[in-house]
C-alpha cells in the first residue's frame, strides 16, 4: 500500500523562507508531485520530481531523495498569496498518483 | 485552452436520493480521473478512464458509485443511493497522457457533494 506523511499546518512570516516536508512508503515509485489548491479550488501543478536532488522554479523549489523517501517543497520569499494547502502525491507505475493529507500553510504579515 | 469543468459545484441531497456529477476534461485529453476528498482527508483516488474504457476502478468504494465515460469525452460519476459518508469534494482530473510527469494532472474545482 501507499503511506504519505506530511504536516498538517505550518505557518510562517511574509518575506520568509519555509520547507514542508513529505514522506512516503510506497511500491512502483514513478515519481513525486507537489500541487497547490487555495481555498475552493482546484489543485494546481507546481513540481515534479523524479531523480533524486534540487529542482528550483523561481521561487518554488522541490527535493528528492528516493532512497530516503523523502520530498520536500521550499518556498522562498513568501507571500501573503503563498496561503493555501500544499499536496504531496506519489506517482506509481500503477498508473495514478495517490496524494498525502496536504499542509495548510497561513503566512502571516 | 477551457480547463476542466465539473457540474455542479455544489450539491445537497437526502440521504436515499442519487446525484450524478458530471465532469469535461480538457479537450484530448484521453486520460481522466475520479478522486474525491472526505472529511478533510487526503484527496483518494476513485478511478482512472482512458478514453472511453476504465483501467483502474480499484478506488471505487462501493456498488453505489458507478462511473461512465461514454465516448471517451466527459465523464458521470452517479451514486444510488447516496449515504451520509459520502459527502465530500469530488474531483475530476485529465491529462493527455499517462505519462503526465511535465504538467501534472489538470484538475476541475470538485464538487462538493453534502448528503443530509
């Protein structure tokens, strides 16, 4: 079976720097995404990474390790629009990707 | 290009009642899937179409939910009877090909289902 973990909240300051953490047990690893959903609204695609280390994308950044298991989604220079749930999902050669609990992440002034 | 459109975006029903949910992917996109989100928890996963045939249902939870795709265009997700659990956001996602690694999938808005 599939086990994602994930915080469930965080909460940090505008202009800051803030890592949320994913790991995952899983059979069949593709690979891993990282969408953001605001409030009422759909997910939206920010990453996806398949080889282990850094792929930055402006002020978005993920990391991979596949022998730990292990994601993590940084965001740098945060803004008051950065606020919303960030989902960590598993890929599977299943052919679907099975999501974690999300972070809610409030940045505050 | 239009996103993908789920109808409705809210509905309440009584519990008993059937309510069928109606998704359209974005335009050649062969690949769509059913997840929905219960309670606060994880967005599951429910069942994947290609075009028109099901590859995956391992997600549906029960006979009560049947899904259909006729054509390989939109997608309905009906569930009969529908009972107070299944209340939840319902997504739907398409992408045009199994391997979807550079974009992800293209999610609608859900629909958020409350079964009284």
């Amino acid at each position: 079976g599939q086990n994602i973990d994930q915080p469930t909240e965080m909460t940090a300051t505008e202009g800051a720097i803030v890592q949320i953490n994913c790991t995952y047990q899983t059979s069949g690893f593709n690979g891993l995404f990282w969408y953001q959903q605001h409030a009422g609204e759909a997910p939206t695609f920010l990453s996806y990474n398949v080889l282990d280390g850094l792929e930055e994308k402006g002020r978005f950044s993920s990391f991979l390790s596949r022998s730990k298991g292990y994601s993590y989604l940084l965001l740098k220079e945060l803004q008051m629009k950065d606020s919303a749930s960030y989902l960590c999902a598993v890929w599977t050669n299943a052919g679907k990707s099975t999501f974690g609990d999300g972070t809610t992440l409030t940045v505050k002034p | 290009e239009a996103g993908v459109t789920q109808f409705p975006s809210h509905s309440v029903i009584e519990k008993g009642q059937t309510v069928t949910l109606r998704c359209d992917p974005i335009s050649g996109h062969d690949n769509l899937y059913w997840y929905r989100r219960v309670m606060g928890k994880e967005i599951k996963f429910l069942l994947h179409f290609v075009k028109e045939s099901k590859q995956d249902e391992s997600g549906m939870p029960n006979n009560r939910f049947l899904a259909e795709r006729t054509g390989g265009t939109y997608s309905t997700l009906k569930v009969q009877p529908a009972e107070l659990e299944d209340s939840g956001v319902y997504f739907c996602a398409s992408s045009r090909d199994g391997d979807h690694s550079n974009y992800g999938y293209t999610f609608g808005s859900g629909t958020r289902l409350t079964v009284v």
